[in-house]
C-alpha cells in the first residue's frame, strides 16, 4: 500500500532533524521502497522501522501503518526521518522483530 508523507511531518524532521533532511529528499522514498530491514516497533503498536544502510550511516524512516482492525481509509504514514548508528541499529534489531531483511 501507499506510504504519505504530510507536510506536518517534513516540517517535523526539517525542525528537529535539520542535518538529516537533505539525505530523506535524497533517500527517503528509495529506503521506504528498497528498505535492508524493516523491523516492528515493540513499543509502539502498528510503527516500524525502514532502515537502509549506507557505506557511512544508517537512514532510519519510521513509519506508521494502517492495521486491519483500523479504518481502511487511513494511509500508512512517515512519522520520521534520522540517521542511526550501526551500534543503536545492532540494539534497535536485538529489542525487536525483523519482519525483512534483504537477501
């Protein structure tokens, strides 16, 4: 299904992860459609995380899907955009289930 982005949430990592946006504009659609994980947020039902490595960072876009329990005519959305550290991804993929990983 489709994934949004809402000029709520670009204002969002524009404010609170100015040095990453450049690389979401570059990146963001790439990681969501051609993710090297993607792994269940066991804090936050229904949130997981599409993580992309590159050969000097990790991109991390949390997004926010549409369950079947909720209304259909929701859209799955991004919620972030930031980098992540090969350490806190190792953590992130111990604390939590990967749904997909890249062959």
């Amino acid at each position: 299904r489709d994934i949004v982005v809402t000029e709520e949430r670009l204002d969002h990592i524009k404010r609170r992860h100015p040095e990453d946006f450049a690389l979401f504009e570059k990146f963001g659609a790439d990681t969501v459609c051609n993710p090297d994980f993607i792994i269940r947020d066991t804090k936050n039902k229904g949130t997981v995380f599409m993580i992309r490595e590159l050969p000097d960072t990790n991109l991390n876009v949390v997004v926010r899907a549409v369950l079947e329990t909720e209304d259909s005519n929701r859209k799955n959305s991004v919620m972030t955009f930031y980098r992540i550290r090969q350490r806190n991804l190792r953590k992130l993929m111990e604390k939590n289930d990967i749904l997909y990983k890249k062959e």
